[in-house]
C-alpha cells in the first residue's frame, strides 16, 4: 500500500487507468541501470527517480568539468572536479528521498558488465563511446536483459529499443565501430534532453507493460529541421550476437 | 528511375549501384550502416548491388555521443 506521501508525490499516475496504484507499485519495486551520467544520462536519471522507480543504478567513472555543464544537467558549477556519480546520486536524493541510487564510479567494461547489469531489470545506454555502446549490446545480449540504446552527434539524436533476441539490436546494425574517430563536435545542448527523456519513457512502458516499445524501429531526431523519422529494422541474420538463434 | 533515401524521394540513373548512391551521400567516405529495404547491406556487397525502381535505402551514419 502506499502511504498518504507517497499518494501525493505519484497522484498523476495514479490518476492514469495504464498506471494506477498497481502499476506505481511496478515502478517502485523496480531496479534499472543507467550507463553513463552525462548528456543523456541527466534528463533518463531525473525523469526515472522522479517517477518513483526504486532502485536506480549510475556508472560512471568520470568527475564533472566545466565544459559538461552546457548540457549535462545533473551536475551544478560547485560539483565541478566531483565525480558524477555522486554529484547525481546527491540531485536524484534530493529530488526522490525514497529512491535507492546505487553509484559505480567506474567505467563498463567487458569484464564488469554481466557483474553489473545481473540485478537489474532494464538497461539505459547512454554513454558517449562506442566500446561502451557495443558492450552494453553484448553484456545484454549475453543476459538477455532489454536494453534503450541512445546516441548524439550535433544537432541529432537517435534511440531504440531492443529485447535481446527478439528484436533487432544495436550490432545488427552497426556492427563494428567506426574505424575513423569523430571529431567532437556539439551536441546542441538540449538535444540529449529529447532522447534521454524518451530512453526513460521506454524504460518505464517496459516496466508496466504498455504501449508499444521503440522495437525493430529506429527512431532519429534533426533538431535543426525538428522532424522525428523512423527506420524500419529486423533481426540481421548475419548479426554476430542474433545469429546464434 | 525512382529510390527513397533516408526517407526522401530521389531519382537516379539506372545502372547505379548501392556503392555509387552511397559515395554520393559520404564523400569522406566515415563509416555507415547501410539498410536496403530493410535488410543492412555489407559494405563488401554494396558494389555489386544494383538499384531499382522503389528501393529504398537508408544510410545511417554512427551517433556516438551521450
């Protein structure tokens, strides 16, 4: 049961027939992690502990600089030379006192990530690498746990969902990184904003079973023209981790 | 002859290939997936790959940042 706060605090879902009491209560008893505290990270982290999931989960091994602060809203100019993850873990307490932040100053690797990502329900992509992205898509692969891939360059942005196999993933696509390194450039500040915001979304439909999730679809986002365009995807049958099915 | 690139219509001489219609979009040549109506197309096959009426063809560039 919730108590009379807690009533207060989620009244808006509440109020939703696709939510009510029983689906808060999902919200709440649920764990998922997210990969990276920055541009992405900040707007999914907020959106999460504000719409009361239980345990939140933030790896990051970086401290916050001054040139983060553009769009990286978790992080305030005194947390500057902090690490992020407790600069976010102390926003999203003070944000949701009720929500368990669980912080892992440390970088995703292929030797940490099953340790990892095992306890958690959903898995929020939003690092600023390819190595990470590819082992995201492989630890999850291998775990079986449905993932939100999120990823900026510029003025754009693109998202998916994927249920590991049943849906195309990340590597059936893009299969290998990009030999050439990207210039760093951008993004536009509040564009990670859009894509984190709709990573957290998909995060929570798959928690409560509604709608339909960004799956076999890959949604891209031109801030300069404002369209959304949606590409179509299916399983790759030469996919190094789907072809195994 | 008439494609669909990223969503929008173009039109093309017949004969032109997959590599043809990419190099176009990606002079400089980056690294892109590339999806044939629906299906992703190697690069090694992207040559060979001739283009017809109504194909349509997305050309995904990597969005790395987060």
């Amino acid at each position: 049961m919730l108590n009379i706060k807690e009533r207060a605090r989620y009244a808006r879902h509440l109020s939703l027939p696709e939510i009510g009491e029983k689906g808060q209560k999902k919200i709440w008893k649920s764990r998922i992690l997210i990969v990276g505290a920055g541009g992405l990270g900040s707007p999914a982290a907020y959106y999460l502990a504000a719409s009361g999931v239980g345990t939140l989960g933030l790896i990051d091994a970086d401290i916050v600089e001054l040139s983060n602060l553009q769009r990286q809203i978790l992080h305030f100019t005194g947390d500057l030379g902090h690490l992020k993850t407790e600069s976010a873990a102390q926003k999203l307490t003070m944000l949701n006192p009720g929500a368990r932040i669980i912080s892992y100053p440390a970088r995703l690797t292929s030797g940490n990530a099953r340790k990892i990502l095992h306890d958690f329900d959903f898995i929020i992509d939003a690092t600023d690498s390819f190595s990470s992205k590819l082992v995201i898509a492989n630890a999850c692969h291998a775990l079986k746990k449905p993932y939100s891939h999120g990823g900026i360059l510029r003025f754009s942005g693109q998202t998916m969902t994927v249920i590991p196999g049943k849906t195309a993933c990340y590597r059936c696509i893009f299969e290998l990184p990009p030999g050439d390194s990207q210039i760093a450039r951008g993004p536009l500040g509040a564009v990670p904003g859009v894509i984190g915001s709709i990573q957290a979304i998909e995060a929570l439909k798959y928690l409560l079973r509604k709608g339909s999730l960004l799956t076999n679809r890959l949604l891209i986002f031109n801030a300069l023209e404002m369209r959304f365009r949606e590409v179509p995807l299916k399983i790759n049958p030469a996919c190094r981790l789907c072809a195994r099915h | 002859m008439n494609i669909l690139v990223n969503g929008e219509k173009r039109e093309n001489r017949k004969g032109k290939t997959l590599a043809g219609l990419v190099k176009n979009f990606n002079p400089s040549n980056k690294r892109v997936a590339v999806l044939l109506n629906d299906d992703l197309i190697p690069r090694d096959r992207q040559a060979a790959q001739l283009l017809k009426e109504g194909d349509r063809v997305e050309i995904l560039t990597f969005a790395g940042g987060g």
